[in-house]
C-alpha cells in the first residue's frame, strides 16, 4: 500500500518559526513533526509519497529514500493549489488505493491503521464547537453525505482530520475549486461520495499543528500518539 504524505506548504501562520524551515520539519521533543507522522504508519504500507515545494530539501535531506524500510518518492507541487491539486501531482506514482495524511498533524496509529483497512474513507475528529469548521453531514451508517461549511448550529460535530484512504477513481473527478486558486481534496472526495460509499472514521486522537501554540501544546500530549 502507499501513502501520500502533504508537506508542500509554507506554513505562513507558523511565522517566524517557518522562515528557514518548512512547517513538517519543525520539532517536538528533538525531531520532526513529520517523522512522527511517518511512525503512524502501518505496516501494509512499503511505499511513501512526499509531497514537497516549500523548502522541501530540508525533508529530502533529513529523511533520503527510504524510512524503516520503506521506500520514499518525493512529488514537488510546482504550484500550491491546494490538497486537491497535491494529490493531482501524484497521480503518475499512485496505483489502485492509497493513505493520505498531513505531515504536520498528529494521529493515532490506531486511527491509521483503521483507516487503511477501508476503501474509501475519512478520518474525522468530534468538536463541541463546530461552527468554525466544515463539518461531514452523515447517514446512519456513519457514510459522508455532504460537507457543510461553518454551519451555525451544532448538529453535526464531526470535522476534517487530514487522513484519508481513497482509490484511483479519485482522478476521474474533476477537481472542486475552493477558491481562485486553490482546489479542496475533502470537496472533491464529496462528488466521489454521489456515487460511492465514503465512511467517516472517528478519532482517538488527533492534533493539528497550525499556529506557534500548538507546538508547546503538541509537546504535551505527544505520549498518547506513540505507539
């Protein structure tokens, strides 16, 4: 199995931290965010995507070509449209069925694996609060319906981690633009789910790091992520 790995951006709300380095690659406890995404992995996966652009030579130094025997290949996303347009860039590399994580958020290895045992499928994180996210509208069977953006009341609770398994039919969509430049992976996968079943998987436990006080609060429920 493969996995696409999303490291390609610039990190720009992280400022001054990203200046020198790309957000992937910041550290907790002595080493990159990154590598502890890599460590969720389960073992089915022997094939890694990296998708790169800003500062990328930084991951391709630190991690080369291969991680815990698993052979890496690094895409570079010449134009950063968007997590929709990063898995464009790969669809040369990417064969019938696929993980896709972000390279600066932190998952449970039991998340993953999970995820990685359906066909197409989302990893979904449960907030109090939803009206500041998109949020997945679903059926009885926990299968995606549509996603609702900021929506003002609580009904539904489940939000986007970043995780996904899909499969190549991915590429017979056209890309859903979220803005003038860039296009939605979680959008587009919405159209996929007209005409397929997409479930949506709930977290153990997850945290994104998007802003300077993540990392100090990352640092201190980093246990509960490692294997």
């Amino acid at each position: 199995m493969q996995a696409v790995i999303l490291a390609a951006g610039k990190g720009t709300r992280m400022a001054p931290l990203t200046y020198d380095i790309p957000k992937p690659m910041l550290q907790l406890r002595g080493k990159p965010i990154l590598e502890y995404t890599l460590n969720t992995l389960p073992k089915e996966v022997d094939e890694i995507i990296i998708v790169i652009n800003y500062l990328g030579q930084h991951i391709q130094e630190y991690f080369g070509q291969e991680f815990q025997g698993k052979k890496i290949i690094y895409v570079t996303q010449e134009k950063l449209d968007g997590t929709g347009g990063a898995i464009l860039a790969c669809k040369n590399v990417l064969k019938e069925n696929f993980l896709i994580l972000m390279g600066d958020d932190l998952y449970h290895p039991k998340d993953i694996q999970k995820l990685s045992e359906e066909n197409l499928a989302i990893l979904a994180c449960e907030v109090e609060n939803p009206t500041r996210f998109g949020v997945f509208k679903t059926d009885e069977k926990n299968r995606l319906l549509e996603i609702i953006e900021k929506p003002k009341s609580s009904e539904y609770k489940l939000v986007n981690a970043g995780a996904y398994v899909l499969t190549d039919k991915f590429f017979d969509y056209d890309l859903v633009a979220i803005s003038e430049t860039e296009f939605g992976l979680p959008q587009t996968i919405a159209k996929m789910a007209k005409d397929f079943d997409v479930k949506i998987i709930p977290t153990t436990a997850w945290q994104p790091v998007g802003y300077p006080e993540d990392l100090e609060k990352a640092e201190k429920i980093l246990d509960k992520f490692l294997k």
